[in-house]
C-alpha cells in the first residue's frame, strides 16, 4: 500500500465517523447526478435528498416520472457504485 492509499483510507474513516457523513452523501449525489443520469433527465430534476437510507428525487415531467419508476433498481444501483457502498436501499421518485 502506498502513502496515497494510506491517506484515503485514513479520510474515509475519519468521516465515516462524521456524523455529517450522510450531507456529504447528499452533495456527491446531487453533484454526480447529471453525468449518471444524462443532461436532459437532470433539467427535469427539481430536487434530490437522501435521508436515512432512501434518495428522494423530484422531476418536473409527468411522463418521465413515469418512466423513471420503472428504473428504480437501476439508479439506486449507479447510486451506490458511485457512493462506493451499499447505502441507498430505496428510491423514492415524485
């Protein structure tokens, strides 16, 4: 292991420990959101939060809405792999 990786872990510990750990979830969400998802799917995104293990996401569009429910699973997958853990358990779209 070299210093660098001795370094983000020590960081990821230390704010593992933080008990702001879940804004700074919200805020790598809401920041990676439209690169995950796609320019025209986040000019639809009205608002993102997570809260105790669920992502709330707001979208303006009726039928998109409609289209994203069905892709639940999936984005709570990116949103995981882009977390780097298992923390979303559900996703909540209205």
């Amino acid at each position: 292991m070299n210093k660098e990786e001795n370094i983000k872990d020590l960081l990821k510990q230390m704010v593992g420990q933080m008990k702001h750990k879940g804004k700074l979830h919200q805020s790598k969400i809401r920041t990676s959101w439209e690169q995950l998802m796609g320019a025209t799917i986040a000019s639809y995104t009205s608002s993102i939060s997570l809260r105790k293990h669920t992502v709330y996401i707001s979208i303006t569009s009726a039928p998109l809405r409609n289209e994203l429910n069905y892709s639940k699973d999936k984005i709570k997958d990116l949103l995981n792999n882009e977390l780097g853990e298992n923390l979303i358990e559900k996703v909540v779209i209205r």
